[in-house]
C-alpha cells in the first residue's frame, strides 16, 4: 500500500514538471509576442506610445522572470517537504 502511494507522488510530481516545463515554452512565446506588442505601441503609438509601451515590456520581463523562476521554487519546496 505504501508503495502505491509513494508511486502515485512520483507520477504526480512527473506530470507537475512536464506542465511546468509546457508552460514555460509557452511563457517564452507569449513574452516575444507581449515584446512585439510593446514595440508597435513604441513605434505607432504617438506621444502616449512610450506609456503604453512600457506596460507591455515590464509585464513580459517579469512574467518570464517569474514563469521561469518556479522551476527553482518547486524544487525548493520539494527538498522542504518530508513525506
């Protein structure tokens, strides 16, 4: 029994990571395209171009920094944690 649910976390932690590792591809796409947004509104966007720009590129950096970062922080919280 015990052996079931210690294989039950395993595959569970294995689906976690895939997701995460689905979402940070994902994250990096959507950065780039938060990125190209940012730099049309810089461009096109007149005397407010600058404002609304800055939005788009703070948002993406910090989104990806965080996306990026919760591998660490799940690996962090993992080692924490005592079954």
């Amino acid at each position: 029994m015990n052996y079931i649910a210690l294989s039950a976390i395993s595959n569970l932690q294995a689906t976690g990571a895939s997701i995460l590792t689905a979402m940070q591809l994902l994250g990096i796409i959507s950065a780039a395209i938060a990125f190209g947004i940012g730099a049309y509104h810089l461009i096109w966007g007149g005397v407010r171009g600058r404002q609304s720009s800055l939005v788009w590129f703070i948002g993406g950096s910090v989104g990806l920094v965080v996306l990026m970062g919760a591998t660490a922080i799940a690996e962090y919280i993992d080692s924490q944690v005592v079954f």
